[in-house]
C-alpha cells in the first residue's frame, strides 16, 4: 500500500541516518517502526455515546405556537 505521509525535513533526515544505519531501505524502516508503536499502543474501545439534552423551558409544537405565546405574554406585560 503506498501511503502520503508529510514529516519535517529534519525527522526525514534522521529516519534516513536510521535506515542506512541499520542496512535497510528507508520504507523498510518506517514500516518497521510503525509496527513497533502499533505493538505499543494501548488499544481501547471507545466509550458510549452521550448526548446531553437541555431544556430550556421551550416546547415547540410550531413556530407560529411559540409567537403566539410571545404575544400573549407581551399583552399580559404591557396591562
């Protein structure tokens, strides 16, 4: 699988220094060295999902019903 992978010139520098040390190509190495940190990985299952529901004191059945209650609450005010 050929894989785009973007690093700083400096870390590609010292991966290549790495792989010639070692004798091997340098995609030998990277592959090399993502299955070591894949090894040590802590693997684990994600939690369940929670949604927080908020109330904030409205019930719309529809548009037209919260109006009429904006209404109704303003008459009230102004008497």
């Amino acid at each position: 699988m050929i894989i785009r992978v973007e690093v700083e010139d400096d870390l590609a520098a010292q991966v290549e220094v790495a792989a010639r040390t070692q004798g091997i190509q340098f995609d030998a190495f990277v592959a090399s060295a993502l299955g070591v940190a894949v090894s040590q990985a802590q693997l684990t299952a994600p939690g369940p999902f929670v949604q927080k529901v908020h109330d904030f004191g409205t019930h719309l059945e529809s548009p037209w019903s919260l109006l009429a209650d904006l209404e109704t609450s303003a008459a009230q005010i102004q008497r």
